[in-house]
C-alpha cells in the first residue's frame, strides 16, 4: 500500500507543520520555544509511534467506518481515501520450448472480481512470434506457415483468439530460434508485458469502468490487479489539488475519448503553470530543473507516406467514308489492356449482322474496317493506373439522301466492342458514298505512392556526447537501459487508399522512437567549498554567541570578512535517548527428554524482557501487566548482551561436534 502510506506521511506532515507554525510564530523566541515544545509533545502523543500512527492515520485513510480527528480532537471527518480492490484478476504464464517458441501460454481470469479465478484459457498452438495486439504462430523454430491472431473478449469478459491478417496486428516482433538464441528468456519481461497489455486491452474494450491498480512479474508469469471503479471520498475540501481531481465518469470516458487525455493534460499543466504554489511550477522552475534540461533529448524518425492522384487524358477525332449505302456502326475494339482499335462497319438495312459490303481499305476481323490504333502509354509497375473513361462518338452522317445521325457509347460502362450505329440509313447512291464524323475520349487515373523519411534524430545521432538510451520500432522495444534487447520487429503492411484503388505497402519498420542521454550534468560546488572551507574551520561557540570568518565570491573576486550570530538560551541537554527497562513474566511450556523445562530452571519463573523509549514528560510507557526494572535513564545493556552472545556460543560448541572429538572453548 505503497499509496496510502505516502499519503499518510503527507497528511500528518500537513498537520503537524500547521500545527506548529501557528504556535511558533505567535510570539517572540521563548513563546516559540514554548509553543514548539507544546505542539510536538501533541504531536508525538497522537503519531509519535507505530501504534498511534496506525490508529490515527492510516486507519482514518482506508477504512470507512474510522474518522480522522483534528490534532486537538475536536471534530472528526471522513478521510477515505481508497476504493474497494480486487485480488488478482488476471495471470498470464508463459512456458518456453525449446525451439524458441512458447510452447504454452496460459492466461487466468477472475470474471467476477471475488478473488478467484473462474475462467482459464490455454493458446492451443505454439507462439513464434508476439505482438501488441495479438500472436503469430508458425512451423516451430521456424518462420515457416504462419498464422496470425489477435486478442478478442466476448460480452462476458472470457479471453479468446480471432484469425487475422498481418496487417491487423501491430508491433509484432519474433522469439524463437529462427531470428535468435535465447530471445525468451533475455526478454521475458518485455514478452510478458506485451501479451498481458494486448490481453487487458481486448477485455477492457468490453468494460471501461474496470481499472488496473498494480502490476507484477517474475520471469514467466505476469500478475494483473484490478477493480471496478466507484466513488472515492475527498479527504479535505481546502486541498485544491484533490477538489479538482477529474470524477469517474470523467476518467473513465479517456478510454474512448483518448484525445481528451491529452487536452486535459495540456490544461492542467497550463493551470498549474502560473500558480507559484504549485508542485509543477516549483519543480519546473527550480535550478536543478535549469541545470538537466536538455540532458535527455526525445525524437522519432517517421516514414512519411503520401498517394498522388494524377489524371491523363488521350482523344482525337476525324472522319471516315463508307464504301456502301447502309447503315454505319462503329466501336472501340480492346486488343490488350493498353491497345485499342477505332473500327467501323457498313451493313444492309437488317442491322449489324445482315449482308454488308466488305470494302477493300484496312479491314479488321469479322469485317470491321479499323479507322485508327489508339495505344495507350505502358503502365508504369510502381503506380496504380486505371481506365476510367473510354467514349466513342458517331455523328453528322452526310451523302445523298442521309439523314443526319448521331450516337455514343462508354466501353468502360457497356464494354468494349459495342457498336455505336446510324439513326438511320441511307438510300442507295451508286458511286457516292455516305461520309461520318468520328471521336474518341479515353481517360486513365494513376495513383503515384510516395515516401519521405523524416529524421528527427540525425542531430543527436551524430553528436558524440549522446547515447541511445532508448528505442521503440513499430511498438517493439529494441533498446532499453543504454542496451539493445535483441527484439526486432516484423515488416509490416498498411494500407494507402487513393482514387483508384488501395496501395498495400509493406516495410521493416514504419516509426522509430528514441531516446538519448547527452553530455553530462554541469553542476559546479568549487565556489561553494572554497566558502565552506573558510567558514568551518573558523568557528567560535561563545555560548551567547558564534563567531566565524567568511569568504564570498562577488562580481569583482572573493571578499574576505568574518560574522556573529546571537544563540539564544540553551536548556540542557541530555546525553543519551532516556530509555526504561521492562519484564513480563512468561509462561513456558517446553519439555525436554528430562522433563518439564520449569522443573530444570532455578528459579522456576522465566520473563521476557523489553526496553521501550521514554515519552517527552521522562516517563516509561510499560505495557499492561509489565515491571520496570530500569526506569528512564541512560541505559548501557552492553555487558548483559555480551555474555548472552557468549552463553549461546558456548552451548553452540558444547552440543555440536562432528567429529565425535571435545574441543575447547
């Protein structure tokens, strides 16, 4: 209860210095003196041992049923300061094989929070590689066949697994031998920190309100402690920094609204910024903050990715002439992806397909006559490109008794090799034939993927007073402590969406996060020892007064001069902590093979013995039923725990002896 100790230690420092300063500086030095005396023998009453400090502090702070009286004893409030707590709700264990894999993985759940578990779910598969959100299972100790998993909890909390694709899962990172000796056991606890926060996150998702209090691990096992969350009892309503904690509610609505985490830190620091009084302005402007910045330098080198989307248009127009007098068609015909073919075709009066007229100029297949090849530019292999629009036109049929038609058709919509036709025919004419106007609109989109690595670190990487202290890559701590961790991560894949369609783009690493310890602190005692080593020395106790020689460093060089100062009154002191001694009679039942240890002891009565630290007023604080031996004094017990030490030393050697020979004392 590492808090509520902290927080009993700050409540009595609070009231005990509250306390104090109102009667210390109520008057001049004896009524201060006197005040102070007053103040701490109140204080020492109600904390000044385990006893009552427990009695009044930490039980008031965790029980709510105990109240927090006022150093007086006046009044009494509610201080609770904790909310109800589970036991262990949730254990992972991990079993290495000896491929590298973990063999087995089991994780145990406490579902209902009453300190038992009732719920536990064994991997039914070999795990070779581990992620934030999930696993990876392959062939062991290899990276052959994988499968890919990640963590899912139903409405009732219990654990499960879900296939996944490798662009699901995120900061996965392999373990066993086929990317390293020994990765398991030199990271287990990096490994187990990794599947437990990808464990509670998935359960978590299914209830905001339960909260972890504590973690623990040992080398194969990671214990998680939780509880629900309900309401907690401000202990003082004048602590501003407690008054403006954040409720519940507020706390646990981060979960969802994690930017919010964010914004309200931002203002909170803000606020604490321009209030003098508190802790964030005191530590951030304080010397020793002056004198470590910079020390420790955070960056990232990030992989900027971007999809360009560009469009291209290809189109032309002409005319053409038939050799017949019928009708007119004419179609995109799609040769291969980049090749295309403008076509016509003059039929009889029955349509497409009835007797038509094969002329003699550059016939195409099945009868079709090609007015032009349109070839589009070959595809580039590092973009996406796509034929988004492709738009054939027939109009202004002319000849001798035509009339004007006129006709379109988009091949992407309606396919290729769909005929665009005359509205209607024209009549025979001998030797003239009908003349049409033609067009063609193609338009093909790209998607261009682009990629720029912006390094942040390049300055401290270069700089011969930094070292890398830390480094997280995608999620996987590779460096921690000034020392690499062995783990790398997998490559991953993530998906760019431009206008065509989406770019999967996959890379060894994708952000890399440092940190780095430059130079050393630059903290500079010379001036302060060379005054220390002048004044020390020097000084004088006159009783009433101390005399001393002083040096100080001024903008011009040292300055030598020498000081008084007025001591008060001195009341005498003690030259040893008063002290008491006690004993309290003892009921022995030990046997031995000769019998009852109170038939062998002479005199028959045994006690045990206690020295207890003399309260403020010199009196001994003996508890019940106890007899003072010694009454407050200096106590010197030297001789007695010396012959006791001896008296145990002899019997030691009087009763072992493995060598079945006497020696001497």
């Amino acid at each position: 209860m590492q808090l509520a100790k902290w927080s009993a230690n700050t409540v009595a420092s609070s009231l005990c210095l509250t306390f104090i300063t109102g009667a210390v500086l109520a008057g001049g030095y004896e009524d201060g003196k006197s005040g102070g005396t007053a103040s701490a023998r109140n204080v020492l009453s109600r904390f000044g041992s385990k006893d009552t400090s427990n009695l009044n502090i930490s039980q008031p702070m965790t029980s709510p049923t105990k109240l927090m009286q006022t150093m007086d004893g006046s009044r009494s409030f509610q201080a609770n300061i904790t909310s109800p707590a589970s036991a262990k709700f949730l254990e992972v264990f991990i079993q290495p094989g000896g491929t590298g894999d973990l063999q087995r993985i089991v994780v145990s759940q406490d579902l209902d929070t009453n300190g038992a578990f009732d719920n536990v779910h064994t991997i039914p598969r070999p795990v070779s590689g581990v992620c934030g959100n999930g696993y990876i299972a392959c062939d062991p100790g290899t990276w052959n066949h994988c499968r890919y998993f990640k963590w899912a909890a139903g409405p009732d909390g219990k654990l499960a697994e879900a296939s996944a694709s490798i662009t699901d899962l995120g900061g996965c990172y392999c373990i066993n031998q086929s990317c390293g000796s020994n990765l398991v056991w030199s990271n287990s606890s990096v490994i187990l920190q990794d599947l437990g926060g990808g464990i509670v996150n998935a359960i978590h998702n299914g209830n905001t309100a339960f909260t972890i209090t504590n973690v623990s691990y040992d080398l194969t096992t990671i214990d998680y402690f939780g509880r629900v969350t309900g309401s907690t009892t401000t202990a003082a309503g004048s602590i501003s920094s407690l008054t403006s904690s954040p409720t519940i509610g507020t706390l646990t609505g981060y979960y969802s609204n994690w930017g919010g985490l964010t914004s309200a830190r931002d203002n909170a620091a803000m606020a604490q910024s321009t209030d003098p009084q508190s802790l964030y302005y005191l530590i951030s402007n304080s010397g020793a903050a002056a004198q470590a910045s910079g020390k420790r330098s955070s960056c990232t080198i990030t992989r900027n990715s971007t999809v360009e989307t560009t469009t291209r248009t290809i189109n032309d127009s002409g005319t053409g002439q038939a050799c017949t007098d019928h009708l007119i068609f004419i179609q995109v015909h799609k040769v291969s992806d980049y090749d295309y073919q403008l076509q016509y075709i003059d039929s009889g009066p029955g349509g497409l397909g009835a007797a038509h007229h094969n002329c003699g100029d550059n016939p195409g297949g099945n009868g079709w006559h090609v007015l032009k090849d349109v070839v589009l530019p070959p595809p580039d292999p590092n973009r996406l490109e796509k034929l988004m629009q492709a738009n054939l036109t027939l109009s202004s049929i002319t000849g001798p008794g035509c009339n004007s038609g006129s006709g379109s058709v988009d091949g992407i919509v309606n396919g290729f090799d769909s005929p665009v036709q005359t509205s209607t025919a024209c009549p025979a004419s001998g030797a003239q034939s009908p003349t049409f106007n033609w067009g063609y609109y193609f338009q093909l989109k790209t998607d261009q993927y682009n990629e720029g690595v912006d390094d942040q670190c390049a300055t401290l990487e270069s700089d011969s007073s930094c070292r890398l202290q830390s480094e997280t890559v995608d999620g996987v701590q590779t460096f921690t402590n000034f020392n690499s961790t062995g783990l790398s991560p997998l490559p991953s894949c993530r998906n760019f969406t431009g206008e065509v369609a989406t770019n999967t783009i996959c890379r060894a690493w994708w952000q890399k996060k440092r940190t780095y310890v430059c130079g050393s602190q630059a903290y500079d005692f010379s001036a302060i020892g060379t005054r220390f080593g002048t004044v020390i020395p020097s000084v004088t106790d006159n009783i009433t007064s101390l005399n001393f020689d002083d040096n100080t460093l001024t903008t011009t060089g040292w300055s030598a001069s020498n000081g008084s100062i007025t001591l008060p009154g001195r009341d005498p002191s003690l030259t040893c902590e008063q002290a008491c001694k006690t004993r309290l009679p003892k009921t022995d039942t030990q046997v031995t093979v000769t019998g009852d240890v109170t038939d062998m002891r002479n005199p028959a009565t045994s006690y045990d013995f206690f020295y207890r630290v003399c309260d403020q007023d010199n009196h001994c604080p003996a508890g019940p039923g106890e007899e003072i031996v010694k009454d407050c004094q200096c106590i010197n017990e030297f001789a007695e725990a010396a012959t006791i030490i001896q008296t145990l030393r002899v019997a030691g050697k009087d009763t072992i002896c493995t060598t079945g020979n006497r020696k001497p004392l």
